[in-house]
C-alpha cells in the first residue's frame, strides 16, 4: 500500500506535523462532514465557502491530514499538514495517484463546448456499446458503468469523486469512458490527474457569465482542458466555430478538425433536415438518422470523426449511428394518440442553443405555428435573459415566460429582464406565466392542429429549484398531461 509521501509525487508541497512517508491513507474527502479516521482532509477555497474553515471538524472526525494552501493556526503533532500553491491543481494528481491512475488504464475522452456536450458522450456511449465495448460515462443526465446507472449530480465531479469513478470503471474492465468537461471543472482543477486520449470542442457562446464574468475568461476556461491534453491525444474541434482555433494554440495534442462550412479532415453536407430526421453526405457517405436539426449533424459528425480516431470501422460505426436516438431531454418528442399537435422539450437553456432548436422547427414546420414556453433560471447569468426572450420571440408564433429553476430569486423579477429584451411588438405576442404548470397549459390550449410546441430550458430535469427545495417536476409528463387534457377538442 502506498504512503502519503508516495501520494504527493510530482507535486510540490511543504509539512509540518506528521511526517507523510509513514501515512498511510483510507480516504480523502472535500467536506468535513464526510471525514473518517485515516483519511485526508482537503480545505479547497470556494466562491461560497471556503474548506480551511472546517480543517478542525475534519480532525475532530479522525483524519490524518490536511491539503490547505495556508497553514492552520494550531498544529497538531499526529496530524499531516500538507501546503502548496493551490488545492484545486494538486488535489487531482493526489486522487489520481490515490486511486492507482485509472485514467491510464483506460481510454478517456472529454468533450467540452457551450452546447451538444452531453448529446455528443450520450451518442458515443451508445454507439461504443453497439461495437461491442465495455464503455463509461459521465454526462449532466448519469453516470454509467456500462450498464450501471448512477445518479448524476453536476456536469463533472469534483476530482476526488471523478478519481473514484474512474477506479470503478477501469475495476468493471471499461475500454472506454467519455465524459463532459465543463468550464467550471476546467477552471476549478476537477480533471488535474486525468490522462486523456482525446478532447473535443463543440461550439463556444454566451453562457455562465455570473461564474466567469467575461466571455474572454470563459474562452479560456475551455482551453485549459486542451492545454492539458498530452501529444499522445488527439484535438478534434468544430472548425465552422471561430474559436476552434484558440483551442489548439499551445495544444501538444495531435489536431482535427471537423466542419460542414470549412476545409476540414471530416466534413458534412447537409442533404434533407425534416422533423423525421437527418439526411447527410457524412464523411462522403449518405448517410439517415433520425436525429432532428443542422446542430445535431454537427454532434454527429463530432461522435463519427471520434470514433474513426479510436479506430473504429467506418462502415460498422456509420451502421449504428443511423439507428440511434436523441438523449433524453433532448429534441424529445411528446406525441399523444389522435392529437395533431407536436410538442418537443429540449435543454436549451443559452441563446445559441435555444436559437439553433428554434430554427430548425422554423424550418421544418410548414403549417402549422411554433408555440414557445420558456424561462431562465435564477442565480445564474442575469445578462442573457434579454437575449433569450428576443431569440424565442424572433422564431415564435407565441411566446409565454416562464419560471425555470428560480432558485432563490423571484420569478416575476426573472421575466422582467426577460421581458425588457422584447419590442413592443414582440411583446404583443407574448404571455407571462411564472407557474411554468400553468404555462405548459396554455400552450397546449393555445395550439391547433398541426402547431408545435416547444418547451425549453430544462429537459430531461424531474424537479424544479424553488427557494432551496427541488420540488418534482417534468416537463415531460406536464406535456403529456396537458396535451390529453385537451384532446377533446381533436377528436
């Protein structure tokens, strides 16, 4: 069994107290309620809390040590106190070796970008199940090992967690584990330890603001993930986004690139977009899904390009993608029986992303109206709530406002700012509703035959965030709900 001093290889530190090189650790935990005896206690400055003020109930639990970035101002002599730069960079390498480095032992790839990330490792989970693999993932919607589901409670685990993951993986023999990577656990050190075999970039655009304060410094939360990717890795970025680019500068990874618009080494051209489904030339190949929208082409061709660089079969791998459907919560259908109405919910919950679902239903919708509820969640970035109700507007019939997650903000509040985005116009053809039941409910009795529905924001979420209580909600079965209800006046 390793000691502690065999834990802090390659990373820079000083002690006092205890001497590590006969520490022999049980654990490591970032919150001192979880602390036992023999574990590691790591004290991670955060935005809201900061762990070096929970250092003495960790001890007082048992542990052995302490990570901090300042020393405590008791020592005890029993207690290892371990200081360096920062936390957040060492604390993953410490996980990782803690943990026997999992991620070398399988082949990790991370896929970041404002949207399609969790679309994307949904697709190649499915599709590397399909190969025949052993495959991880971990996704805003779960966490699975192969066929294990787990909760999943953010985006990426914190590192501890996504160390612990990664054993388990690896220990359920995994070939392969593809993963979101957020700005926030770029930025805040979650995936230091984490040898990947691949990165991709989806897209970039206006989104966590109330977290990164600038788009510049959001840019390059992003590319920190392909700073770290190591020359054994590949780089595949969306070259028809202008940021691609700045993603590979100082990239020692080898680079791809993928594009509809742009010379490419993998390219789509876009033969028929309908709500039944894609008809692509993939790769020089056409190629049907049943995937819905131009953005999940581009997902598409992310998951194929990444699949040939893990060399897979090209002809097997198109084979498969063309039998696979959206990920919950995303461009999901909500039909009813003799109900001429379509509804759909997705996740968008940025301008880009509601923009892009907005325009294909536009150009996919012939007949009948596009009917649109949503809303923005509170305690998030304020500044896009304007630009969220201009874009719904400018590709909606209707509109109705709504709540989201409000979290501990007031929900009329969050439709003012929306509400201030639109023109008077806009305004004439826009309802206010914060109860997003209710909202849900005028837009099912608002539709005729043929109109479509989109509810967006939040997905494949079951609860909504009200004043620090996640109350159950979907609005998948609120759809569902709704549209029987007025089935009536179909049939």
């Amino acid at each position: 069994m390793s000691t502690l001093k065999d834990l802090l290889a390659n990373i820079n530190y000083n002690i006092k107290g205890r001497s590590p090189a006969d520490l022999e650790l049980a654990g490591l935990c970032l919150d001192s309620r979880q602390a036992k005896q023999g574990w590691l206690f790591a004290a991670l400055p955060g935005s809201q809390v900061d762990g070096h003020d929970y250092i003495e109930q960790a001890l007082a639990n048992g542990c052995s040590a302490v990570l901090c970035e300042r020393w405590p101002q008791k020592i005890a002599a029993k207690v290892c106190y371990i200081k360096v730069e920062k936390v957040a960079d060492a604390l993953g390498p410490l996980a990782a070796n803690f943990y026997e480095q999992p991620s070398q032992q399988l082949a990790l790839v991370g896929v970041t970008g404002t949207n399609g990330k969790t679309s994307t490792v949904s697709l190649l989970y499915r599709l590397f199940k399909k190969l025949g693999h052993k495959v991880g993932l971990i996704s805003t919607i779960e966490n699975r090992i192969d066929d294990e589901v787990l909760k999943s409670t953010h985006t990426t685990p914190n590192a501890i967690e996504l160390q612990a993951l990664l054993a388990q993986m690896r220990d359920a023999a995994c070939d392969y584990v593809f993963m979101e990577v957020s700005s926030h656990a770029a930025e805040q050190g979650r995936i230091a330890g984490a040898h990947f075999t691949g990165g991709v970039f989806s897209n970039i655009s206006h989104d966590h603001l109330d977290y990164h304060k600038t788009f510049k410094n959001y840019i390059f939360a992003k590319k920190r993930f392909f700073d770290q990717l190591p020359s054994s890795a590949f780089a595949l970025v969306n070259a028809d986004d202008k940021r691609a680019e700045v993603m590979l500068q100082n990239c020692s990874a080898k680079a791809y690139r993928y594009a509809q618009k742009q010379l490419a080494d993998f390219r789509f051209r876009l033969l028929e977009n309908s709500l039944s489904g894609l008809q692509l030339e993939l790769d020089g190949q056409e190629f049907h899904c049943s995937l819905v929208g131009d953005f999940n082409a581009y997902n598409l061709l992310a998951v194929y390009a990444t699949a040939i660089l893990l060399e897979e079969p090209k002809t097997e791998v198109l084979r498969i993608l063309s039998s696979l459907k959206p990920p919950a919560g995303r461009f999901e259908y909500v039909r009813i029986p003799n109900n001429p109405v379509q509804a759909i919910v997705d996740y968008a919950h940025t301008p880009d992303a509601l923009e892009k679902v907005l325009q294909t239903l536009k150009a996919t919708t012939s007949t009948g109206r596009i009917i649109t509820v949503v809303g923005c969640g509170g305690n998030r970035d304020n500044s896009k709530r304007p630009i969220m109700a201009q874009k719904a507007a400018a590709y909606s019939d209707l509109l109705i406002l709504s709540s989201d997650n409000p979290r501990f903000e007031e929900p009329e509040a969050i439709l003012d700012e929306m509400w201030a985005g639109l023109s008077k116009a806009q305004q004439a053809q826009t309802y206010r509703q914060v109860n997003r039941r209710e909202a849900i409910r005028w837009a099912c009795q608002l539709a005729q035959a043929e109109d479509v529905i989109l509810v967006a924001g939040k997905g494949h979420e079951t609860y909504q965030e009200i004043k620090g209580e996640r109350l159950p909600f979907d609005d998948r079965e609120e759809l569902r709900q709704a549209l029987e209800e007025q089935l009536a006046k179909f049939v």
